[in-house]
C-alpha cells in the first residue's frame, strides 16, 4: 500500500500530460469586403459584398449586417418588387470543391414593405457543383430599411440552414453577393457609409460557445 500512495504521490508531483485534458481552441474570423460602385453623393450604384474564411475555421452560422448611410432607391425598389420573382441579389458561396449559386428573392408573404421588413430567401440555382441540391433554401435572412436619427439604415440578420457547411471548413471558402444594380444609391450628400458585420459561428464539436467576431468598415463618399 505504500508503495502505490508513493507512486501516486509522484505522479500529482510531476504532472500528467496536458494535452489530453486541454480544451481545443477553434478559430473563426471571417473577412468582409464591401465593393461601393461609385463614390459619389445621391448616386445609384451597384453593390457587391464579399467574406471569406480560411481552411480550419469554423463554419458560420449567423451573419449580422448594419449598413449606415445607404439606403434603397424608392422608385427601383417598387420596380423590382413588381416582379416575379423578386430576385434582390445573386450569391455564390465556394470552399473546397463545391460551388453554389443563389438566388435571392423577397418572400412578398412574409414581408412588410411598408414598414421596410423583408424576408429574403436564399435558394440555391441551376449551374451549382456539390453535393447540395438544386432548390434548397440556404438561408432566411431578416432585412430591414429605416431611419434612425434622420441618417438612413439598412439591417440583415442572416441565418444559414444548418449542416449546408461543414462545421470546420476543409479549405478556404469566398461568399460573393452582389446584389441587383441600380436598386441601391450613396448618401445625398457626401459622408461616410458604415458597414457593420457581425458573425457568429456554430456551436464548436466540443459543446463551447459560439464565437462572435465583427469587422467594420468605412467607406468615404465625396
């Protein structure tokens, strides 16, 4: 008996190996770029976003956008909304080998033009190369247009449908949207448009908490 209260003495001593116990640390910081077509005041413009993640990164769950001081176009608004569908922005989403094309329309159901809410879904199109199949809804994304303080903004709560990423990401994936041309002008007077995207990650294999990561970005308008 003393011999094993001994050993055992020696192994709280010296210590067991750590790193079978240590938690494993997951990153997640994805990227956003935000392309403005033009950089002058009360302009329609076209306007494409872009976010990317390295290989090893966890993949996101939930996509959180503010834009401050970009606001609709009324009259091309009323116009695409007119249409059937009403396509407001085309995605492409690429990691590893697969390749998904989006379309974005506004379920007219399930909005409120009036008070600026839509629900935008996020299908996927014809031309797609994966395993994901054609017509699958990718993501609902919860959009907003108001005033806050007489400056206009633009909201996104984007959810993606669970299990269309793998929860770590093989290589590295590019998110493209481009949203439809003309619908979208700068402030009326020069400024500074804000972007705001909040991401936050599915929940890690080991059960911790997702992790929230946000990058901001200012874009000059003359």
């Amino acid at each position: 008996m003393k011999k094993v209260v001994v050993v055992f003495t020696m192994l709280l001593l010296v210590g067991f190996p750590t790193s079978s116990f240590a938690q494993k640390e997951y990153s997640f910081s994805p990227q956003a770029a935000n392309v403005v077509g033009t950089n002058k005041a009360n302009t329609r413009t076209p306007f494409t976003r872009v976010w990317t993640q390295l290989g090893g990164e966890l993949a996101i769950a939930r996509m959180q956008e503010r834009y401050v001081n970009l606001a609709a176009d009324n009259l091309k608004m009323a116009q695409l909304l007119r249409k059937i569908p009403p396509v407001v922005a085309y995605m492409n989403i690429a990691w590893g080998d697969q390749l998904l094309h989006l379309i974005c329309t506004t379920d007219l159901s399930r909005s409120n033009p009036l008070s600026g809410r839509f629900l935008i879904v996020l299908r996927v199109a014809e031309g797609s190369l994966g395993l994901t199949p054609v017509g699958t809804i990718v993501g609902l994304s919860d959009f907003r247009m108001f005033k806050e303080n007489g400056v206009d903004v633009m909201t996104a709560d984007l959810r993606f449908t669970p299990g269309i990423f793998p929860d770590v990401l093989p290589t590295s994936l590019t998110i493209t949207d481009q949203l439809v041309p003309d619908v979208w002008r700068t402030p009326s007077s020069p400024g500074t448009v804000i972007a705001e995207h909040t991401f936050t990650s599915i929940r890690p294999p080991d059960g911790s908490p997702p992790i929230v990561y946000t990058v901001r970005e200012e874009i000059p308008i003359n």
